[in-house]
C-alpha cells in the first residue's frame, strides 16, 4: 500500500489536509504535525501521527530544522502532501533530497501573494495546487482548485441567537477586533449575549462575555448557534462560520498594526466581502453591517471559480504509479517523466490534490 505523509503545522493549515484526506484512500495515510489537540484527535481515530516542535517566526531554532531532517532521514517519505508552514520545510526538502515526490497545496488564506513556505517548496515540488486565480502570477504552473473549506457551504440561514466572535489562535493578540467588537455590545448594536474566544489578549470588559481558547465541538456549536459571527480572517474560522450558514462579519489582521505577519488576511477578507461570503469592517461595526450579516441568500455561486475539486481528489494524473523493476517497491513519476513543476501534467479537473494511486 502506497504510503502518504500529510505534513502541516497546526491550524489552517492542518484542517486543510483533514478536509481533503477522505478522497485519499488505499494509502497509508502517515500525518505530520505539531502536538496539540489536533494531533490528538487524529490519534483517536487510528491514524498515525508523529510530531516534530513548532519552526515558525515565533518559535525558529536549530534543534527545531535538525528535527525535521532526522525525521526524514527515518522515516523515508515516497509521497508527501503539504499545506505549509515552517515545520514543513527542513523534512520536505530533506525528503526530496532522498527522492520523495512533494505536492504543495497554498491554502485558501492565500490569494494574491504565496506564503514563504510555498515560495520555497514550489521551487522543488512536482505539484503545486492552488485555491485561487490570482496565484496564477505567483505559481504560473500551478492547478487552480476551488476553495476545499467553503465545500458545502450553503445559503445564509436565519435564527440563532447572539453573537460568536472568534480571533483564532494565533499567537498575537486582536485588540483592534476586541475593542470594536465591546463598543458594538455596548452600544447595542450586536445581539446579546456576546461570547468572545479571545486568544491570548486580557479579557475585555463591557457587555460581554469571553473565554481565552475552547474545545473544537464547543467552538463550532457557538457558532452554529449564534444569528452573528464576527471572526478575524483565519481560514478556518471564516469557513467554518460559511458552512454553519453565516455571513460573517469580519475583521482582518494588518502587518503595519502589528496584528500579523504579512497582509494576507486583507486580501482573503476583499475576496470574501467580493463573493458576498463575508461583510468586511476595518475599526468599528455598524447596524448596517450586522444587517447585512443577517440578510438572507441563496448558497453561494461557484460560476467564477475553479470547477470543483471532488472528481481531480480521486484523480491520478499528477503522477502515475509504476513497479520498480528491482521489486524494491512501488516508485512515482510524473506523467510527462519530469520531476520539475514545469514539466508535470497538469490535472485533468481542477481540484486539491491526486491520492497518487
């Protein structure tokens, strides 16, 4: 049986390849991550899970890059699937050194400007898979697939009561979102009750209630609950609020405000308020952006995005697979014989990813 390694760090990221994992079947699925509640989960549904520490701008060290190399140096990866970030790096390029084959996937936070970390895997990858046309100028020889996390996503639905607000858990606090979300409470513009998960900012005051973190089933009962959700642009958040029949009010983090690293929340939060997925405010929320949180409509329209991704997820024209002549097992080449992005196939329908089978 083919052996798969899913390589993500925490988040966005590792939901991504969670999504998608289910159309990759009749492989040994190997996933590679950090340890937290996520892991956990994978663990408890019988998957096989190794972790390696946390490698990103907060967290960058030598024993964190040498750890990733030793891993691959064991565990000798034929194929892998990656969504990035940090901790993916120093594994999948130790991997392609030893000759494993490597599809990158941007996630959906990504719209106009590539993370660092699929800058640099792109450079050595035999696919790169992107969730919008825009990446097109960054990966030119990228699949556009339509977004994984807003598959189902369905009309905006009425009901619920109060309002949900979320501000991830990223590292950095949101007092910008914290602070617009109080004076919106307190001025009776949002529903009540307010329940804020908060992160790792002090909790706000006002007319609202807040907690720092909470479970998964928790966090999306809250908000399937809640008639409105204010979130910052996370990936996973706004999409989850998508696919509970929200329109979400969202705020996103800026670079210059010290509220993230880069500015990409701003270009997915454009992109969302242009489908009519999400109603985007900069500092302050408005009875007019609550109203039109709450209006309904119909599921959202795919006509101007890539096909589906459904049918290129059980697909097999990335790669197809040979015997190895020597009996040493099964080896992977790309349908036109090159190894380079440049020279592989592209996918007959778009879609995420090929299970490489």
């Amino acid at each position: 049986m083919t052996r798969l390694h899913l390589v993500a760090s925490l988040g966005g990221h590792l939901e991504l390849l969670q999504v998608v994992a289910p159309a990759l079947d009749g492989v040994q699925r190997i996933w590679l991550t950090s340890e937290g509640v996520a892991a956990t989960r994978l663990r408890d549904r019988g998957e096989r899970v190794v972790t390696l520490p946390r490698l990103d701008r907060g967290s960058a060290g030598l024993r964190s890059v040498l750890a990733g190399v030793l891993l691959a140096l064991r565990e000798r990866p034929r194929v892998i699937v990656t969504s990035g970030a940090g901790l993916a790096v120093p594994f999948c390029l130790t991997a392609r050194v030893l000759g494993a084959r490597i599809v990158h996937v941007e996630t959906m936070a990504r719209v106009m400007t590539g993370s660092s970390t699929g800058r640099l895997l792109a450079k050595v990858a035999d696919a790169v898979l992107v969730q919008w046309d825009e990446l097109r100028a960054v990966y030119p020889h990228a699949e556009v697939c339509r977004p994984a996390l807003l598959e189902g996503a369905g009309a905006v639905r009425a009901g619920g009561t109060g309002t949900f607000v979320t501000v991830g858990s990223h590292d950095q606090p949101f007092d910008r979102l914290l602070a617009a979300v109080r004076t919106a409470a307190d001025h009776g513009v949002l529903p009540q009750p307010v329940l804020i998960q908060r992160g790792v900012a002090p909790a706000p005051g006002g007319a609202v209630k807040s907690v720092d973190f909470m479970p998964r089933e928790q966090f999306e009962s809250a908000m399937a609950s809640a008639q409105v959700v204010v979130a910052h642009v996370g990936a996973g958040a706004v999409a989850s609020s998508i696919r509970s029949g929200k329109r979400p009010i969202v705020l996103a983090r800026r670079e210059a405000r010290g509220e993230h690293v880069d500015d990409h929340q701003v270009q997915l939060a454009r992109k969302l308020d242009e489908l009519g997925l999400a109603v985007l405010v900069e500092d302050r929320i408005t009875a007019a952006d609550v109203e039109a949180a709450r209006q309904l409509g119909a599921a959202p329209s795919w006509d101007a995005l890539p096909a589906s991704p459904t049918g290129c997820a059980r697909s097999s024209s990335i790669w197809s697979r040979n015997r190895d002549p020597s009996g040493s097992g099964d080896r992977y080449a790309t349908d036109s014989g090159s190894t380079h992005p440049s020279g592989a196939r592209r996918v007959s329908a778009a879609g995420h990813l090929a299970p490489l089978t």
